[in-house]
C-alpha cells in the first residue's frame, strides 16, 4: 500500500469515528433526564403538606400570622 493510500486511509477513519462519536454523544444527550421525576415531584409535595401540618396543628401557625401581621401593621399604619 502506497503512503499516499495509507494516509488517505487512515484520515477516512479518524473522520468516520469522530463523526460516529460525535453523532452517538448528540443521541445520548437528547435521551437524558431533562426535569423531575414523579418521585422527585412526591417528595416535594410530601414535605410541603409536613410544613402545612406543622404550622396548622401547632400554635406557630398563629405566631407566625400575629408577627407577619405586626409587620404590616408598622408598614401601613
């Protein structure tokens, strides 16, 4: 095989595997998780539901309403 047939040879192969890998790295990214999952999503809507149980069934609920409410009480006499 002559030089000039190996170096045509061997630049047709680096370009193929640059584009075959470029190619399967661009079908990997589109088929990547991309937002939350359900489980993600109940986890949150479970501690959301612990804050409001916490606040209702205690009496920081109220403590939390009389000072956001002396707050405004100062802002807007």
């Amino acid at each position: 095989m002559s030089d000039l047939m190996l170096k045509t040879a061997v630049a047709t192969k680096v370009r193929v595997n640059g584009w075959k890998n470029t190619t399967v790295e661009a079908m990997q990214r589109r088929n990547a998780d991309k937002g939350q999952t359900a489980v993600e999503y109940l986890g949150i809507i479970a501690v959301v539901v612990l804050i409001v149980l916490a606040i209702t069934g205690t009496s920081i609920g109220q403590t939390i309403l009389t000072k956001i409410n002396a707050q405004i009480a100062k802002v807007a006499p």
